[in-house]
C-alpha cells in the first residue's frame, strides 16, 4: 500500500468534509460553497473517489480505488468530529438529510447517485486539462448542480452520515449501511457512463 495514496485520499475526505460543513451550515449558500472541496482536490490532485471511478483501468487500480473510498471517510471523520464542537445546528441538519435519504429509499437513492458520478467525471475531465478558466466551468456548475437536484455524492453524504447523532445512527445502522452502499454503486456507475456514451478521443 502506497503512503502516498492514503494520505491523497484523506486529504481528499478533509476537503469534502469541509465542504460539507459549510452546507449544512447554511444550504442555500453552501451549495456553492460546495465548489471550493472539488477544486481543491483536483488543483492539488488528490484522490477522491467520484474523482478517480471514472478513469481507472485493470484490477488493481480498481484495488486502489476502495483504498481511495476508505481514506475518504477517514477524511471525512476527522472534520465530522469538528463539526461537533460547532455552535451551529449541523447535528440536526444531518439528521434531517439523512432521514430525507431513507424515506426515498436505497434503491431511488442509488439511481440518483449515478447523476452525481457523472456530474462528477465530467467535471473532473475538463479541469485536468488545463489551468484555462474555460476548462473549470463544467467544475463550476456540477457541484452546485448535483446538490440542488438531490444526487448523493458519497463521500458528501459520509460526512453528513458522521455528523448525525449518534443515538439516530445507532437505531439506524443497517438501513444507513444499506443506503450508503447503494450510493457508491451509483455514484461508480455515474462516473463510468461516459466510457459508453461517448468516444475515449474526449477523455
């Protein structure tokens, strides 16, 4: 296991984290907030999850990827745990979302994950081409837009997960553990539809 990749993945969950905080903080704000954790990975090129799904190759890279996912969550972790020195209602705005996610369903929840993943991919393609502004627009818009249309991002929704109180998450574990996984199946399949949709000449 490379040093370096752990320590990439939970810088990574550190900025969504952050991020995250700064949504449910405040929404309407937060949302493009939001953009700040996303450009903040790939100017910096860490490793994130819904940055990576959409451009690996062979089994091993598919190995790195779950190595990926777990360092994001000890990214996200650490700033859940912040979180809750704040002043601010984030506990309760946790909950709320969360308990939004459960009434959809796991399986709603997975198919609207698949739009984030690929919001994501798409956005995380253009950016590495190039420090032109033109190429961050896509990053611009697709962070805010996955959050305003309600397709679960992961590694977002671990930190919202952590940040929840405890007492909620433990009555809740199994159906949490279920939904979160569907989420990271969506969210993969999302970041690989372009591999199918449109030539590799793009990528």
């Amino acid at each position: 296991m490379k040093k370096g990749l752990v320590t990439s993945s939970i810088f990574a969950g550190i900025c969504i984290g952050v991020a995250g905080f700064g949504f449910l903080a405040e929404k309407s704000v937060g949302m493009f907030l939001f953009i700040f954790g996303l450009a903040a990975v790939v100017s910096y090129k860490l490793k994130l999850y819904t940055g990576t799904a959409g451009f690996i190759s062979g089994v091993k890279e598919l190995g790195n990827l779950g190595i990926i996912l777990v360092g994001n969550l000890i990214g996200c972790l650490c700033v859940s745990l912040l979180s809750r020195c704040s002043a601010m209602n984030l506990q309760q705005t946790a909950q709320s979302l969360l308990e939004s996610r459960l009434s959809l369903g796991w399986w709603k929840c997975g198919f609207l994950s698949i739009g984030c993943g690929m919001l994501m991919s798409a956005a995380v393609t253009f950016a590495r081409r190039g420090k032109e502004f033109g190429n961050w627009i896509p990053l611009i818009f697709a962070v805010p837009l996955f959050i305003h249309c309600g397709f679960p991002h992961c590694v977002a929704d671990a930190f919202y997960y952590m940040t929840c109180p405890l007492s909620f998450l433990g009555a809740n574990c199994i159906p949490v553990f279920i939904l979160y996984v569907s989420i990271v199946v969506g969210n993969f399949l999302g970041c690989n539809i372009w591999r199918v949709l449109v030539d590799k000449e793009s990528f």
